[in-house]
C-alpha cells in the first residue's frame, strides 16, 4: 500500500483479533494522518461491512490478503468510473502463489465478459444485464476479486455485502444489487490475486447446496423486490436447470465414491453421468443463446472510446 496511501483520503484497517503480529507491523509501519483501526472478531464479510461502513470518500477500494495493486492502476479504475458514471468498476487480474510465482489465469467471468462485450476498450452495462449475468454465472461472481475493483463509496455503503453465504459474499452482492448497479469493466490489468490455502473447505456436495440456497435465495428476493422485468424473470425461471445439474454432478461423485454396493453404485453412477453430461451440454447451449442475445442488444451497453 505504500506506494499508492498518499491517493488516498482515509485508510480503514479492520483486524479480526490476529495473533500473528500484523496488527503490531501495521501501527509500526502504516502511516496516514487519516487512519483508523478497528478491532473485532472474525467473520470475512461482517468485518469488510465494518470497515466499509467507517468510510466516507467517494470511491472505496478493498485490500484483501495478499492481493495487490499499482498506484497506476487504482487511478485508471477511477477514471474509468468517473468517465462511465459507474458504480462499480472492474479489471481482471493476474494470479500469483504466496511465493510470488504466476499462476495459471483461473478463467474467471471478468475476463469472459470482456472478449464478449468489450471490443477491447473499457465499457459499462445497463443494471438490467448486469444483474442479468450475475444470475448467468453463478456460482462465479462477475466481480471477480473486490481487490482487482473499485467501488462508488455512497451506493457500497448502502449496500453491505451478504454475509450468509460463506466465502461466495462477492457472488452474493451482485445477485442482490445488479439490478440498480451500473456496472464497468476495464480490460486493463494492474493487480494481482493471492492463491493462498483457504482456512475451510467445503465438501462438493455442501458447495452444491450453498450454490442451490444462493439462486433460491436470491430469486425469491429479487421477485419480491418488484424489479424484475420479463427478460430477468424467464432468467430466474432457468436457473433451475443449472441447479439441477450440479445435484446430478453431486449425485454422481457421491455414488463413484461410495464404499459399500459397488457394482449397484456404479451401474447407478453410469445411469447419473449420462443424465449429468446431458443436462450440462443444454446448460451450455443456453448460456450461449443468452450471451449471444445480449450481444444483439447493443442498447445495453456503452463503451468508452480512447
């Protein structure tokens, strides 16, 4: 952070009763004459609520474990926003292990939404595709990571990140908000991701019902929010089909995995599969339809020219 802080108005720093000195490095080592410590206990997304509550600047960016970006960067997401009157915006970053060694690019939805609507040039999407496309990835958050991002300080502050759902907030806060977020998204990179060891794993199968209880979950508030035009709701109709197709998935793993009936389990597992592997091609079929609608509706959509 050292070499962006003077950018900054205020430096929020939330810690969740550590005991492994960083609390100590950061009063040695973080200076900034606006800066505020807040300790409280764990709880990943409650504390980012915290902090970002104790903020009052216009645009807020999150600092995340390990994650990193440039003083370059942090100034183009914020000429981007203010160019596109957005309230997010986004930029894909790069991977790195704790070691520092590049990783493989993870494939997340950022980059995919950018060779698909961005023409190689900064854009923003109308609420309704934005919250469209957060139900069409889910489980994979449009956002990317938050610390790749920046955030319009009023519109975050008044809409706090879910903290229901585990460690899928990020996924969660799209569902929840797309519909009154205006969206931006830079092909230009400037930070990079941590792949670090996450502190729990779920199983598959408890990674599937998370998965399931998000869409149900969202849906159903979405509905009762009176905001869904026709396009969203044959949308939220859908996403019973991809649902479904990860219980198969579930389904199919839990039955190769099963010790005792093995050949029942695995005469049942070749009847799961096939089921599995032709519900997923139609899940493809559909979410290509649905892009390539967007795609056509070019109302959705402005970019911004160089």
């Amino acid at each position: 952070m050292q070499a962006w802080l003077d950018l900054v108005d205020e430096v929020i720093v939330v810690d969740s009763r550590s005991t492994d000195g960083t609390l100590d490095l950061i009063r040695a080592e973080l200076q900034h004459p606006q800066l505020r410590i807040i300790e409280r206990d764990r709880g990943l997304y409650a504390s980012w609520n915290e902090g970002i509550a104790a903020t009052t600047g216009d645009w807020v960016y999150i600092s995340t474990a390990g994650d990193l970006i440039t003083r370059d960067q942090l100034l183009h997401l914020r000429e981007v926003g203010e160019a596109l009157s957005a309230d997010v915006v986004v930029s894909p970053p790069d991977f790195a292990y704790e070691d520092g060694r590049p990783a493989r690019d993870l494939g997340w939805p950022p980059a995919k939404l950018l060779a698909a609507f961005g023409l190689g040039q900064p854009f923003a999407m109308q609420p309704e595709a934005t919250q469209f496309l957060a139900f069409q990835f889910c489980p994979q958050a449009i956002l990317g990571s938050s610390a790749s991002n920046l955030y319009r300080g009023p519109h975050l502050r008044a809409r706090p990140f879910p903290a229901e759902y585990g460690v899928v907030g990020d996924t969660a806060w799209i569902m929840r908000y797309g519909h009154e977020t205006r969206l931006a998204l830079t092909p230009r990179s400037g930070s990079s991701f941590c792949i670090h060891e996450k502190e729990s794993k779920g199983t598959p199968e408890q990674c599937v019902e998370l998965h399931r209880r998000l869409i149900g979950h969202e849906s159903a508030r979405l509905r009762e929010s009176l905001q869904v035009s026709p396009r969203l709701a044959n949308l939220l109709d859908e996403q019973e089909r991809p649902a479904r197709t990860k219980r198969l998935w579930a389904e199919k793993r839990q039955l190769w995995h099963a010790p005792e009936n093995r050949v029942t389990n695995k005469l049942r597992w070749l009847s799961v599969t096939s089921r599995y592997l032709w519900s997923r091609l139609k899940d493809k079929r559909l979410a290509r339809r649905s892009m390539q609608a967007l795609q056509t509706n070019s109302a959705l959509f402005t970019h911004l020219s160089d």
